[in-house]
C-alpha cells in the first residue's frame, strides 16, 4: 500500500471512530437520567455498582422497592440483599433481572411481591422503559425487550435509545448535563425512601372489580420460569404480597397464589393476612393513604421478613465479617443522611419534596 492510500485509509478510520463516538455522546446526553424525576428509571442501572454478593435478591414492583429496606435488613439481621424492581415491573421483567443478576451472584433466597400477576400483558413504554433501559446488554435483555414491547415499540430503539429520545435536544435539562458522565445514586440497595406520612382515607380510592380474577398464562409462564429458575441454582424462593389497599388483591386473586404455592412447597407471605402480626398502621405507616408504604411501614415489613428468613430459611447472616460491615456502614451513612434530609423536608415543608 502506497503513502497516500495508508494516509486516506487512516483517515477513513479515524472519521469513522469520531462519527461513533459523537453519536454515543450525543445519544447519552439525550436519553433520561432519572436522577432528579422518576428515580425509579436509575434502580436497574444501580445494581452494576454493587461490589459484594447478596443472601437475598429481591424482584417485583414498587410492592417490593417500597416495602423492604436492605439497610434495616442488615442491621437487625446482618442479611445482605438487594431489591431489583421497578415501577410496574411486569413478571417477565422480574425474571429476566433476576436471569440477568444470576450472572454476577447466586443468592440463596429470591423474594418475589405476586401482585404483578395481575397484569397480562406490557402495560406502558414509559414503564418498560423505567425497567429496562439501565440493564446491561445480555441475552437477558434482548429477550426482556422482546417480550416487554408494545405494538407500536420497535427493538432498535432500545438497541440505540437515540432515535426514541432524540427529540429531547430540545429539552434538556441542568440534570442531563451535571449527571452526563456519573450515575445518581438515588436508592438504598434498590429501596426507595419515603418517610412522610399521608395516612389511609376511607372511601379514597375507588376501582371497578374485574369480571375475572385468573391470573393471565404469560404472568403464570414465567412465574414458572422464575421458580425453576430458582429450583435448578438452589436457591430457595419465597412469595410475598404487600398490604396495599390498592389495587384491591381479591381473594379470587389470593386462591390462585395460595393454590400455587402450596403446590409447589413455597412459602407466601401475604402482609395483608399479617397486618396486626406485623403491627401495621395505615394511620402512620404509608406516605400515600394506603398504596405504598413509608420508612415506618417498610422497617417493619422488614424485620418480620427478616425472623422468617433466619427462622425458615436458615440465613445466618454476617455479623463480624470486618469486609462486609465496612460495606455495608458505608450503604447505611448513605442511607441515615438520605433520612435526616427527608426528615428536615417534612418538618420545613410538610412532606418530601426530594423524592
């Protein structure tokens, strides 16, 4: 090869490389950032900053990322876990996460929140989004997205979210900039912190009851697939179900769990059932007058799950491991100053504003 054909030939390269690398900047100065408005959509992403293993993973909806404090778990118990949730997160979203954290981790217990198995079919791009889009590519994500998209979604705007965000040029926020180069940390191991108070209202929320209550053969397809999932790493699958008000969990809905589980030797914790054992109080324990709960709620929902999993599942967890409480005291400074800021929030204005 002559002088001029090896320089043309670098040139060449050296403009195809720059034209990736300005698409690549430009793409992730575009796609959202989830750092300041719908947190959840930065909980996916989080898990990939985990240095440590975990006893137990957690999957589901805002059931689970609002329900059960890691930090807390921790503390009382010395359980290592993590929550991989999101809002709306369907049943084939948790089992492709947790097929996608089996890679990094094997935990010795899964919890999965069952009120996702009310919905049969994707639900809203925005929510697959929210769960999808921090995830690592994988053969576990590809197959996410596919069974995830709506008729009007295309897979190659998940392969490069430019063309389904590339009209937010326009719209850009201090937020996509301050966090272009750095993730926000916004969860507590994949709990989201709420600790305002906004208690049940009776007649509140109103819903029109469903004609059927059997549970679609999608969400059940891949309920199966979680629990072989489970059953073939040894890992030992818990059920649990939180005590919001609603959606309304029917009991044509809780036969089919219960039938389910006892059919397979599951454990199934329904905190609706457990309510007065677990000393809930829809007065003090939710933020949002009975959907979610609040710090309050969530530290005890935890502590019962967590006697459950040192008494049913044998976790003893690791107290005195010098590596893991160094960890760990880290996650709970970070969790104590997320607290005192929410605290002096309520107290100056009356409820979060941070969240």
């Amino acid at each position: 090869m002559d002088k001029n054909r090896w320089v043309k030939w670098l040139r060449n390269i050296a403009a195809a490389v720059l034209a990736i690398f300005l698409f690549l900047a430009l793409q992730e100065l575009v796609v959202p950032k989830y750092a300041v408005n719908f947190k959840e959509g930065g909980f996916a992403e989080e898990y990939y900053e985990e240095t440590t293993p975990h006893d137990v993973l957690m999957v589901g909806d805002c059931e689970v990322y609002e329900s059960f404090s890691p930090v807390d778990l921790w503390r009382e118990f010395g359980i290592t876990s993590y929550i991989r949730g999101s809002a709306q997160q369907l049943v084939w979203q948790s089992y492709y996460l947790l097929e996608d954290a089996l890679r990094y981790e094997k935990p010795e217990v899964v919890v999965f929140n069952v009120q996702a198995l009310m919905h049969g079919k994707p639900q809203k791009e925005e929510y697959n989004r929210m769960a999808l889009d921090g995830m690592r590519w994988s053969v576990s994500k590809v197959k996410a997205v596919q069974a995830s998209m709506l008729p009007n979604e295309n897979f190659v705007d998940y392969l490069f979210p430019i063309l389904r965000y590339h009209t937010r040029i326009t719209q850009l926020t201090k937020e996509d900039t301050k966090y272009y180069a750095r993730h926000k940390k916004v969860s507590n191991n994949g709990y989201y912190m709420r600790v305002d108070t906004a208690p049940f209202v009776e007649g509140v929320w109103f819903e029109e009851e469903p004609k059927d209550y059997a549970f679609g053969e999608m969400p059940m397809e891949y309920l199966d697939k979680i629990r072989l999932l489970c059953e073939s790493e040894g890992i030992r699958l818990v059920l649990v179900k939180a005590p919001s008000v609603s959606p309304v969990w029917y009991d044509g809905y809780e036969r089919q769990v219960v039938s389910y589980a006892e059919k397979y030797g599951l454990p199934y914790l329904n905190y609706l059932k457990l309510f007065d054992r677990v000393k809930l109080d829809y007065d003090t324990d939710t933020y949002d007058m009975g959907l979610h709960m609040n710090l309050s709620g969530a530290k005890k929902m935890t502590s019962y799950l967590g006697k459950f999993l040192v008494s049913e599942c044998g976790l003893k967890g690791h107290k005195g491991e010098k590596m893991l409480e160094k960890v760990w005291e880290e996650k709970g400074k970070f969790y104590d100053n997320m607290r005192l800021k929410q605290e002096k929030e309520v107290e100056e204005y009356g409820s979060v504003i941070s969240y």
